[in-house]
C-alpha cells in the first residue's frame, strides 16, 4: 500500500486501486510496448482524477471542521470524515464537490488542448485527453441518481431519512433501467454487473426499511 498526504489529507492507495486501473485501461491486450505504455499513462491519468475527486470530497468537509482522509481502492475510491455531524446542505455540498471539481478538472483540459504546443508527442497528447475523459465520464457516472454513487448521496441529502425509501426505489430503478441498457448497446457486462449489485443493495436496504 502507499501512504502519502496532500494538502494536509492523508491518502492510502490499496493494490487494487492499480491493478483495477490497469485492466479498464486494456492491460490484458497490451502485446506491444506502446500500448503498454498507454496502458501506464492511463492509470496515472486515473489516479490524477479519481485523487482530484475524493479531494473535492474531503477539502469541502474540512471546511465544515471534519476531519478528513482518503482511501483509493478497486474501481474508485472515498473520502471519508469524522469529528462532526453534518447537516443536510452540508452533506450534499460534501458530496456534490467531488464530482463537480472533477468535471472542473476535465474542462480546464479540453479547454487548454487547442493551445497545446503542435510538436507534443502522441503519448502526451493521449494521456491529457485521457485525463479529460476519464474525470468528465467518472464525474457523470457518479452523479447518477443510485447508490452508494455521489448522485444517490445527493438525493439522500434532498429527501432525507425519512423519505428514504423514495430514495432505495429511484436507485433500484435507475440501476436496473441503466444496466439494461448498457447491456443492450455495449455487450460489456462489468457496468451491468455493478448497477445490479447496487440495485441488490437498495432492494436488501428497503426490506431492512420496512414497516412492521
């Protein structure tokens, strides 16, 4: 594991972080050096967002007198905080700045590319439109109406607890609505899989949630 801290925060990176990123990235058809290469610029392009993100998430609750640390594990990563208990707005401005730093992160690239230099290299151009992809599609992904996603937090600070249940069936919905769909137009299964697994989440939560 890697431990560091950034701008007072300490970070843990578990191994899976990487090795998650290296497969999303096309580690497994990396038969030559350059897209081995690419498969490395991808997964620091990565870390660079997905650090970005968790930041927007403990720098805002900071500001509230949290105390905050990071954690990047398999497929993403998250913030947590303690010390304090957060109101409504509060928890929803923690969770919306993750997301919304991160797409502040992928504008700011896109709009610097048409002044990049026309002699930068074809890796360095890859590895900053990398880096914009990755923070605007991970920003958009996270901001979906499901949890545990940044979009279903925000929803559960809207509604709050005692409208939870509204909150567990739009996530059950939305995931399977989704799952199907990516399924239908990308023959890919991994997104389809974790929208289910959500989706099962919700589901055991609303049982857990019932009226007697």
């Amino acid at each position: 594991m890697i431990h560091f801290s950034i701008f007072g925060i300490p970070v843990l990176v578990q191994p899976f972080f990487w090795i998650t990123l290296v497969l999303i990235g096309g580690g497994l058809n990396a038969n030559s050096p350059g897209a081995i290469l690419h498969v490395g610029l991808f997964t620091i392009a990565g870390f660079i967002s997905v650090l970005v993100h968790e930041l927007g998430h403990a720098l805002t609750a900071r500001k509230f007198g949290a105390y905050s640390e990071i954690v990047l594990q398999a497929f993403g990563g998250y913030a947590a905080y303690s010390g304090v208990r957060l109101t409504r707005p509060q928890s929803f401005a923690v969770t919306a700045a993750g997301p919304a730093i991160q797409i502040l992160l992928g504008a700011a690239v896109y709009l610097l590319l048409p002044h990049l230099p026309p002699t930068l290299s074809s890796d360095a151009l890859y590895f900053i439109k990398t880096l914009m992809v990755i923070s605007i599609f991970w920003a958009l992904l996270n901001l979906l109406p499901v949890l545990p996603l940044d979009g279903g937090r925000m929803l559960d600070a809207i509604l709050g607890p005692k409208r939870i249940k509204t909150t567990l069936w739009v996530t059950i919905v939305v995931a399977i609505s989704l799952a199907l769909v990516a399924f239908k137009f990308t023959n890919s299964i991994l997104f389809p899989i974790f929208l289910g697994m959500f989706a099962w989440q919700a589901f055991q939560a609303l049982k857990e949630n019932r009226l007697p």
